[in-house]
C-alpha cells in the first residue's frame, strides 16, 4: 500500500470537526508569548515571505488567525487579463465539465451537481462549461479573490466531512471535494452564471465571506441557503473570503474557458494571474 493511500486511510476514523474546532480555538490565542511562538514557528516551518505582507512585523498580529489571513502590501498581486487566480495555490485541475463531472485527480471525477450541495437546476446551468480548482497549501495567501467580476445571487452552506485536501487525499477520497463541508456562492457575470465553492479541510477552522462575516461552522442540520438583504456587486480581483487554515477553492463556469497554454495540472498560480478567456457562446 501506497504512503498517499495509507494517510488517506487514516483520515476515515478520525474526528474531523473536533480536531479543526480544538485548532481554531489555538489559532485565536491571544496570549503574547504564545501566539508568537506559534507565528514564528509557522514562518520558519513553511518559509513564509512576509516582506510581501502589509503587515511585515510577526508579533504585530493579535492572533494566529489574524497573521494567517494577513493583507498583502497593495501591488503585490497584479490583476491579469479575462480569468484570473482567485488565490495563491497549486492548480489542481482545470478543464471542461463533461456530463456534468469535474476532475478531482487521475481517476477520479466528481458530479456537478453534489457540488452544490444536490442542487440539480444549479448544475444544469453548467453544463458544457468549465471548472478550475486551486489548492491552498499551509504556506500560501489565504485570502480568496474574484476571477471576474460579478453580483452574488445566493449563497448556500453544505455541511460534511473535513478530509484534507492535498494532492494525496484528492487521489484516494472518492468524491472529496462534494462530501467535504463547504460554502457555494452562485455569482451572475457578464459571461453568464459562476458558482465559487469554497471547501472546508481537516484542521480549517472558518471560511468567511467579505459581505457575511464568518460563515462556517454552522450548526450541523443539512444544507442552508443563508439570505441576506444587501446587493453585493465584486469587481474582478476583489476580495471575496478567507478561510482561517489552507483549504481549496473550485470554480465552475457556465460557458467555456479556453486555458492558456502555458499553465498544466498541478502548476503554482498566484491570485491575479490570468488563466484563461471566457467566451460567452449560449
């Protein structure tokens, strides 16, 4: 047995939420000394680049969370032309969404439709469209941006597991990215409609919106449209949400994305950086 596989396996047994709340709880220390010890130990750990952050000073954040979902200094990511990264990460997967699946990993296809929390008249909008999902390591810029611009139409909270989501657990996980907890914004473009799912991960304490505040965890009880009163219109490359620990971000498309040549599964991306060009064509 393979060593992805067997860390992969483990995972099953283990309890998910009490893990990722006793972290979260950790992550919002705000004892000086000890929330200090666990920044620098995390910077040295995964080599983060804090000269990029608005923020530079590490002892400057009230919390580890606030350090984790740290501002970087204007300029620092550049808007790129048609799609854009909407995070620092590792593209995962790209490409079409054929009979209403998306790529999780070689072998692995994942269905549209238990995406968005089982929702069919929302898939059916997306087929013959695109799918990009980014991947959030430890290290990265937690911080989730538009890949077009947009107005938000609904938003609907999907309870479930929280399985890591490395490259080794989305290899062995059947269905990881549509049984793991999530956050599906249904957005309205230009282009046609955009779903933004923003899925939860072992030891991923929060996922917050910009227009709501934190969002999950939310009590377990099935899936929730969560309503809100405000219109609330996003440009292309604004901030959008956060989650508080990495986690991952799959974007479906309602009309085609032709991706630029020069980017392949599994290549870094940074937030901003162009993917591709959307063609309205229904």
């Amino acid at each position: 047995m393979s060593l992805s596989r067997l860390f992969a396996l483990i995972q099953y047994p283990l309890p998910h939420h009490l893990l990722s709340r006793l972290v979260g709880r950790l992550a919002e220390c705000r004892t000086p000394w000890l929330k200090d010890a666990l920044v620098r130990a995390f910077i040295r750990q995964f080599k983060v680049d804090m000269d990029e952050a608005a923020e530079p000073d590490p002892t400057a954040y009230a919390t580890f969370n606030d350090f984790f979902t740290r501002e970087l200094e204007e300029g620092a990511r550049p808007i790129g032309e048609g799609v854009v990264s909407p995070a620092d990460g590792r593209l995962s997967q790209f490409g079409p969404i054929e009979a209403g699946q998306l790529l999780q990993a070689k072998g692995q296809h994942f269905s549209a439709m238990q995406l968005l929390g089982g929702d069919g008249e929302a898939a059916r909008r997306y087929l013959g469209g695109s799918f990009a999902t980014v991947y959030l390591s430890p290290s990265d810029y937690h911080r989730v941006h538009m890949p077009v611009s947009g107005t938000l139409k609904e938003m609907v909270y999907v309870p479930g597991r929280l399985f890591s989501v490395n490259a080794a657990t989305a290899e062995h996980v059947t269905n990881l990215f549509a049984r793991n907890e999530r956050l599906v914004c249904h957005f309205d473009t230009e282009q046609g409609p955009m779903a933004m799912v923003l899925v939860g991960a072992m030891i991923v304490a929060a996922i917050e919106t910009v227009w709501a505040g934190q969002i999950s965890p939310l009590p377990q009880g099935g899936v929730q449209r969560i309503r809100f009163d405000t219109l609330v219109r996003l440009g292309k490359g604004e901030e959008m949400g956060r989650f508080k620990l990495g986690s991952t971000v799959v974007m479906a498309f309602a009309e085609p994305v032709s991706f630029a040549d020069n980017i392949a599964p599994g290549a870094k991306v940074q937030m901003g950086q162009s993917l591709g060009y959307m063609t309205k064509t229904k």
